[in-house]
DNA sequence: TCGTGTGAAGACGTTCACAGCT
DNA sequence: AGCTGTGAACGTCTTCACACGA
C-alpha cells in the first residue's frame, strides 16, 4: 500500500459512504449536518464519523455540525472525483462485457477507455460500444495512452500473466473480479472483488 | 450477525480463498500441503492460515501438514457448498442483467431462480433466460417458493423499500449492490459490494 | 527436523467520555 | 445547550515465537 497517505483502506470506504449520504442531503436543500444525522444515514456510530473527517482537517463548528456544501468538496478532492479517470477493462467475457454494459462506472466519475480480450470475435459478438482490442494489444496501447486503472475480468488460470503485463505497462491499480490472488510490487494496489465469495459468506451466516 | 457461529466473516472470507486454493492444488494431484505453501498461495500469513483451520477443527499433522481432500471436503461443509442454493435477482436494469448474465453464480453452488423488476417490459428487451417477473409478484413467489437469499441490484432510492418486502418476505441474506445503506432487523445479514467506491478506493492509493 | 497448534504480544480499529468552542 | 474534536479505554484481528507431536 502507497505510504504516501496516512488515511486507512477503511476509513477510504467510509468517505465514500459519507459522499453518497452528503448528495441526498444537499438534494433536499439541506445547508449542515450533525455527526449524529450523517452518521445514521451512513449505518455508523457518530464519533467513527468524526474520527474518519478529522483526517480531511477539520470543518465541523461545535455546537451546529458540517456545511454540507465545504464538506462534499473537501470529499470530492479527496477521493479525486474532481475529473474523469481513464480505466481499461481486460476480459471482455461474461462478467467483463456485464459490467461493460453497466453504466455505474461512468456516473462516478470513471471512463472505461478500451476493452481487451484474448477472443476478440466472440467478445465483438456481445455488442458493446466500447474499443475492442486484442490482448496483443495491450502493450501498445498503454504505452500510447497511459492509463493507471484497470479493471480485470479474466479467468483466474490467466489472471497472474495478464497482472505482470499490466504492471510492466505502468498500471498502478487493479480491480481484480477473478477468483486469483494476485502477486504484484507492493507499490502496486490490487482490490478484489470476488462474488462468488460474496454469497457465500451471506450463505454461512444465514441461520 | 448471527450468534450460530463464533467464526468471524473476515475468516470465512480467507476460507472460501483458500478453498479455491486447494482445487488447484489437488487438481495437480498434490496430496498433503503445509501452511506454509497455502499461505503463500492465497496471499496470508502462515500462522494466520493455520489459526483459520483451527476453526473448522485439528486437521494436520504435525511435521506433514494438511490432507488436501480432508480440508477441502471439510471446507465444503463451513461454507455450505454441499448443494445448490437457490437466489432471486430483485432490478434487472443495467447492473442487474449484466449480473444474470454472468453465469458465476451458478458455477459456485448458486441457482438465480428468478429476477423481477419494476418494468418488465424493458427488462424483457434485455434478452433474459431467467424467468422475469413484475416486482409486484415478489410477495407472491416468495409465499410459494421459499428463498433464503437475494441480490439486490435496485436504484439506491428504491433500496430500502425493497429490502423491506424481501425481510418480510423471509429472505435472510441479501447482497447489496445499490450504493444504499441498508437497515434491516439484525438477524438479517447484508453484504454490500459498490462497485463505484472499489475503483475510488484504487484512485486514492495509487500515488 | 519439519510443521502444526496456540498463548502472548502487538497492531489496528472502534467506541467512550468529556473538554472546549459557538 | 448543542455538537465537534480527541485522548484514553476497549475490543478485534494479526503476527510472533515456541512447545510439542510425527
């Protein structure tokens, strides 16, 4: 994980939360907010609220609350929503052209560039909108166009190759939606995704 | 969360890795494997692994390690593998059908049975093989074909609303899609995967 | 000697409780 | 009085280190 920041992996997640929360309220024409008000649409206890703002700096006054409006744009430079990110795709397959065809990227704030795939034929019969390219590709493409994201949807046979490419290419950040643990430099930052894993976790503890 | 079992979801997480882990290794015939080897291969610490095991009981030997077979079979019967589990799909929109379409689900023990939606028609265009109902059918079927699990795929507005329904329903597990923030009775679990906050998350760690 | 199982130590994350500002 | 900001207490998760069995 990059030492550059001291805000945890967690407390990340949370801010999000808070922005969603934030735009709801400002919708309804709300000005400022209390920890206690923004920590209970956010399903989290008030004083981790103020712990987790305190890392933007402090913007609260005691005895009103947050201005709605300072807070959201201190969040959004934070958690760099300030302009549109360019991410590729590789692994145009079920899940991959699924999530292509999912819109959810672009409104916040991403832009899936291209999408690589190893069968670039049966990929182009999913008619998606989006560059196709072949996995050969790959290489060129990044050194023409750097991007720093990616979002990776191969099986997990392939995962670890198609990684090492990426990283070599100058990809800083994975999604990784396969199964496989991935093995990169430790100044590279891998999340997973796994939604197979997901359900069976809810399986577990059901009863 | 449940009280049923004192094993902690991060744990069953590691499990369900590990699990994945092992099919490879016995798919190359491996018979016994140390902590040391399977830590590395999903990504933990060795004691870490070894102190998961202990969960599901003593299951190595000392000087040897793990029975491959053994531990997964044992696994297995943790994370409730044993037999198919039927789930509905509640919004079939852009996210949701690309979800229907992804056949993961099924390939790990999962049957989505049905989906529904507020707007049946578009969903139909959609081109589904699943059968699609109106969300106003989701009392009825439930009544007549008891489910236990949901993934939820609704606008995050619509969210609690239909939350409320599937609780009153019956349904015990829901996987939470919507950026919502969802309140349900607490012996009701909710696992939330935003997909949005996953790539933020990259986007605050790279650099 | 190799590798498990585990108490103890340590790191990390959350909640409490209250001082202090408005 | 209301609400933030924060040290201190608490709890949970991870890693260490080693006793003990094969």
């Amino acid at each position: 994980m990059s030492e550059k920041s001291a805000i945890p992996k967690k407390v990340i997640y949370r801010l999000s939360t808070y922005y969603r929360c934030l735009q709801r309220l400002a919708e309804n024409g709300l000005e400022t907010v209390s920890s206690g008000t923004l920590a209970k649409a956010a399903g989290v206890n008030s004083s981790q609220l103020r712990k987790d703002i305190t890392y933007l700096g402090q913007w609260g006054t005691r005895g009103l609350g947050y201005p709605v409006e300072t807070l959201m744009s201190a969040l959004r430079e934070v958690l760099r929503q300030e302009k549109l990110q360019p991410v590729i795709l590789v692994g145009a397959g079920n899940l991959g052209s699924a999530l292509l065809r999912y819109q959810g990227f672009q409104k916040e704030g991403f832009e899936v560039v291209a999408a690589f795939d190893s069968d670039i034929e049966s990929a182009r019969k999913r008619g998606l909108e989006i560059p196709l390219y072949s996995d050969d590709e790959l290489d060129d493409f990044l050194q023409k166009n750097p991007v720093r994201l990616a979002i990776l949807c191969v099986p997990a046979e392939f995962a670890q190759g198609v990684t090492n490419r990426l990283v070599r290419a100058g990809v800083q950040g994975i999604l990784n939606f396969s199964p496989a643990v991935l093995e990169v430099p430790k100044d590279i930052v891998v999340n997973r995704v796994d939604l197979a894993s997901e359900l069976e976790n809810l399986s577990f503890f059901i009863r």
